[in-house]
C-alpha cells in the first residue's frame, strides 16, 4: 500500500501522506463555516482520515447538509444535558427531521415543557465548554457489554439489531452516544438552537411498547436563521388556517364528521369563487365539466386497480339488494357491495367508453369537481390540509401519442395562469421519472418523459428531476409553491397514463381505421380545494384579494342619524354586484373596526352626517393607508377595479 493519497479539492489535485485528516486540506475556509466534508459524495467529520485517493469538498454550516450535521450534534448535545441533569433517563433514538430534530428518552417521569428552559440552559453551559466531539469504532460486543454496563436497555437493543462486526461511538467530555455519525469538530460549533416542545412516542412506533418521552428542537447555524425560523413558525401559529377559518367565519369541524369541514356561508364564497374561476379557465382551455356517481359497484375498483391498491383507504358499503350486511374486504370482496369514489378518474373512463371515439374526436378533456372521500386514519387528520372529503379541481385529458406534448404544455400554461393570478410567485416544478417497479420498456419512458421535458422548455420552465419518483403506470410533473411563511406545498400534477386505457380498454379509430389506445393524463391545478384553501388563508393571513374575500364591503355607521344612509350606500354596492353589508349597530366606531378587521374585510367605509349630507363615504382598507374621504361614485369606481382573474 502506497504512502500517499491524491486529493481533489476544488478540481486541484494535490499528494498527501495516509492519513491526513480530512480538515487538514481543506485550507483557507473559516473553520466556524466549515462543519463536515463531502469525501467521494459521502459526508463524513472533518477528524475523518484520508486512506485512499478521494475527492474532498467542503460541508459548510448553511448548507442542507451542514444543518444537518449541526442540527443532529445539537440532539447529541441535548441528550448530554438531559443525561446530567436528570440521572438514570435513557436514551434511545434522536434523528433530524424536516426543520429541526427530536429525542427519545426513557426518563422516570415524562418530561414537560416546564423542563426545556432548563434543559437548554444546561445545553448553552455545555456548548461553551467546547467538548470535543470523538468518534471512536468499538467491536459490537464491547459496545453491548459498555451500553448494558450503563444500564441502556435501548441502546443494547439497537446495538444487537446492527449487522456489522464494528459500530461507531461518539464522546463528548465524559459522555457518549452510538452513532453512524457525522458530527461537527466541538460543541462550541453549537450556538443558535431552541427546544419547542415535548411530547409522549412508542418505543419503535410500536405501541404496544413502552411510552418514552420525546423532546423537539431547532438548530440553525447562525442565531439571526434561527431567530427568523421562530419569526415564521409563530406566524405560521398566528395564521394557523383553522384558528382564522373561526375569526372569519369560513368554515368548523365537528367529531360528528372527522376529517370533513362544514362550510359556512362565507367559506361557501371562497369556495364557489375558485371554482368559477376554474370554470372561466375551462371554457378558455377547451375543458367539459361531467358529473359522474360518487357511489360504485366494487367491480369498478377491480377494474381500475383501486381495489388491489387503495382499499383501506376507502369508505364502503353494503349492497343494498343483497340480505347480508357484511362488507367483505378481503382480495376478492370486490365481488359484491360498493364503494364511495377516491378519485374521478375510474368514472370518466365510463364516459369516455359510452360513445365509439374516432382520431378527430381527440383530445377529450373531462373535469369534475365532485366530492371524494378517502378514508384517513384520524390521527392523520388535520384542518382543510388533511381531509376525509374534499372537492379536486379534477380533469382527465384522454388523448392521443402525437398530442401529448401540445396538451401538456396547455396545462404548465393553466399552472402559470393560476398562480400568477392568486399570488404565488414561486412556482417550481419537478420531472419524476421511472420507477424501479414500471409498466413498459425504458424506452417508451425515455419516450414520455422526453415530451413532459420538453413541453416545460417551450414554457421556459426550469425544473428539477426527481428521479424514480413516477407512478408505475406513467411519469409526471410535480409542482410547488412557496407560501409567504417560506413553506414549500404540493400542489398540482400532470401525470401521464398508459394503465388505465389497458384495464378499461379503451379505444378510438386511427386515421386508417384501426383501433388505438389513447393516453391519459390526470391533472389538478389547484389539487383539493379544501387544502388549496387552507394554504391560500396561511399564505395571505386571511387578507384575500377582492374577488375572493367573502364580505367584501362593511359599511359602518357613526349613529342612529345616518342609519338610512349606512343601508343606502350598502343596497347600492349591492346592486353593483358587491357583497356588501352594514354595521348600524350601536357601538363605537372602534370596535367596529376591530370586528371588521377580524373578519378580514378588504374594505371598510365609515358614513357620518357629514358623508350623508354631502353622498361621499370615508374609505378605511384593511391593508394599511388611513381612511380617505371620496364620493359615492368614486368608491364605485374604484372597487370595479380591483383585478379579477379572466
Ligand atoms: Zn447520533
Ligand atoms: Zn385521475
């Protein structure tokens, strides 16, 4: 073996001797930015050595990866802190999630948030300290023996369940965790983090295994990141669409319908308006709007795949002709009773094959806003984002090879449309590709992803791949937004399909009169309305542009004196087209406003004797500038205005 290792750092290869620590020739990068190292595409400690030639890039703090690495050396160090402070607590299993991490410990009694101050104090005592952070390597059996030794049953129990002759531990002063690693160099590295909340876990998920007691947290690499995370994430608290849905008067819940939202009068509005608007967009685009059953023979979803693959997730029912009352749900139950539709695809094959289709008759374009129930686990549920009945603003696009690039690119059209007109300016979209499991050759996927590719280049889409992530049947776009708290959502999908038209054997006659299947595309621009809505309200904290706020105009009146005036003014902006109402209550101006601006109205207009005697109105918008005098007409004027999307 070679004394020496060439490294690549940055394209420039240089001769190093075995062994060299991986920090070591990463020079000239501050060592508080740099946390880790990518070494030949894995991220590894910077302590790491070098024993063959490899490519060595730098892992700094704010990166993903970097976040990382802190954010789980900051569940490390919480676990040392909590080990210090409250002696005998296991540990067990600490992973970084989305935004943050969390540990799982087996404390005598379960903590509390009461416990996080304290905690946290001990964990900035340790982070000064500066510990060092040591990765060693210990023969599986000397680790099972050191962890028993100390009385951590979990740890043991994970040890024993680790395949390899080796595991890996990790000591910072005194104490140390098992783990894959890596970690940052020291815990001085450790400077910006927040615990947030405590909550009961099953050992393993499990829950017929002991309850421990879970801590979560946040780490950033710079305390101004993490002081603008809690900025957004106690905005996300203050708009939390369920809270404001109550102040505004949108919509409730009620444990007599889990997972269903009744709408009220007013959400009722929001919810009818998108679908107009979707409507408006449809005869634009060249869409039919169908109706299809909500409720099917079971035979349906054997045909379609449903059945097979989605039957849990479905609300079913017995057979209204047959004396049994049983619902059979195993693999052949398809036989006999019927089902509540998850989607509106299976339905518009029907349609589809009602009527012999001819190459001319192509494209067919079917939408459908119908209700579909799902049957969620209720501990999934959540407000309008996770629902057990939701409308879809649903269409299916049966047509032919040759026109699948056109009709795709329609729809990234629609997409921008959509978007653009209701205040997301980041839009991204993502290609998912092949599945391990598929139907059909690599080429014909080669084929079909091609044309979705190059339907985003025509629209001067930039997008990323998401590799292997296409259903079995097809690949498809993935599109995101970004709402206004910085959170990425998925929202609409175009999804090509070559299965369907095989299982409901669908035809239509080509040009030399033979018959060819037709491709599918399933496609959703706003995807389900009730979480579409239930975004829309976070994003805008429930200030909606006019055309969809339910109330748009509350005229408030300063007394009894120009109560006529107040009903006058609000019978006119009725007659406009306005949804406008009055306040005459007695109460003080103040207060009005106040209610007014919780309901979230875009427009407030205050008539006094003044106003009266001279037919003008002050003007009050809920977004800022102060109140502004102008007459009747003028208020007309200016409310014609505000943007509707075409
Ligand atoms: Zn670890
Ligand atoms: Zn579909």
């Amino acid at each position: 073996m070679s004394s020496e290792v060439t490294v690549t750092v940055g394209g420039e290869s240089r001769v190093v001797p075995v062994g060299t620590i991986v920090r070591d020739v990463l020079n000239g990068i501050p060592s508080r930015d740099l946390v880790a190292a990518r070494v030949e595409g894995k991220v590894v400690d910077l302590t790491r050595k070098l024993e063959h030639d490899a490519a060595v890039e730098p892992v700094l703090a704010d990166s993903p990866e970097g976040l990382e690495v802190i954010r789980h050396s900051t569940a490390h160090l919480m676990a040392m802190a909590v080990q210090s402070l409250y002696p005998g607590t296991q540990v067990t299993i600490g992973p970084v999630i989305e935004d943050g991490f969390f540990y799982d410990f087996a404390p005598a009694t379960p903590f509390t948030v009461e416990d996080l101050p304290k905690i946290e104090a001990k964990m900035r005592e340790l982070a000064k300290a500066d510990h060092k952070i040591q990765r060693t390597e210990i023969a599986r059996e000397d680790a099972i023996r050191k962890f028993s030794a100390m009385g951590e049953k979990y740890k043991v129990e994970i040890i024993q369940g680790i395949p390899d002759d080796h595991v890996s531990i990790y000591s910072e002063g005194d104490w140390m965790d098992l783990c894959r690693g890596p970690h940052v160099p020291s815990t001085r590295y450790l400077k910006a983090f927040k615990l947030t909340s405590v909550a009961g876990a099953y050992w393993r998920g499990d829950e017929h295994n002991a309850m421990l007691s879970r801590i979560y947290g946040t780490a950033f690499a710079t305390k101004e990141a993490l002081d603008e995370h809690l900025k957004l994430v106690e905005l996300a608290r203050q708009r939390d669409h369920r809270k404001l849905g109550r102040e505004m008067g949108l919509y409730i819940f009620d444990p007599i319908s889990p997972g269903s939202p009744f709408y009220l009068p007013k959400g009722v509005i929001i919810f009818n308006a998108l679908v107009d608007y979707m409507r408006r967009l449809y005869r634009r685009y060249g869409y039919d709007e169908v109706v299809t059953p909500l409720i099917f023979k079971n035979e349906l979803f054997n045909t379609s795949g449903h059945w097979e693959n989605f039957r849990e997730n479905m609300f079913l029912s017995p057979d209204p002709d047959s004396d049994t009352h049983a619902i059979d749900t195993g693999p052949d139950g398809w036989h006999h009773g019927y089902g509540l539709k998850p989607m509106n695809c299976p339905g518009h094959n029907f349609v589809y094959r009602a009527e012999k289709r001819s190459y001319r008759d192509l494209p067919l374009r079917f939408a459908e806003f119908s209700r579909l129930h799902r049957a969620e686990r209720s501990g999934t549920l959540h407000g309008l984002m996770r629902v057990r009945e939701m409308s879809q603003d649903d269409a299916h696009i049966f047509c032919r090879e040759d026109q699948i690039e056109d009709e795709i690119a329609l729809n990234l059209q629609m997409v921008r449309d959509v978007y653009g007109a209701l205040g997301f300016e980041r839009v991204e979209f993502k290609l998912a590709t092949m599945p391990d499991q598929h139907l059909g050759t690599e080429e014909q996927w080669q084929m079909s992803e091609a044309k979705l590719g190059n339907a985003m280049k025509r629209n001067e889409i930039v997008f990323e791949i998401n590799p292997k992530e296409g259903a079995f049947y097809g690949p498809k776009i993935e599109i995101y937004v970004s709402d206004a708290l910085k959170r990425k959502w998925q929202v609409a999908t175009i999804q090509l399909d070559y299965n369907a038209p095989e299982r409901f054997d669908l035809t239509y006659t080509n040009s030399a009169g033979a018959e060819e299947r037709p491709v599918i595309i399933h496609r959703a621009i706003l995807g389900s309305l009730e979480r579409f809505i239930g975004v829309l309200i976070e994003h805008t904290g429930g200030v909606l542009p006019l055309w969809l706020a339910p109330e748009q105009v509350r005229v408030l009146s300063l007394s009894e004196k120009v109560e006529d005036y107040a009903k006058e003014v609000a019978e006119l902006l009725k007659r406009e087209g306005f949804r406008a109402h009055a306040d005459m209550r007695n109460e003080k101006l103040g207060f009005k406003v106040r209610e007014a601006e919780l309901a979230k109205v875009p427009y407030m207009v205050v008539v006094g004797e003044r106003e009266a005697a001279d037919r003008s109105v002050s003007l009050r918008l809920l977004r800022g500038e102060k109140s502004n005098a102008m007459p009747l007409a003028a208020l007309i004027e200016k409310l014609k205005q505000e943007p509707v999307p075409a």
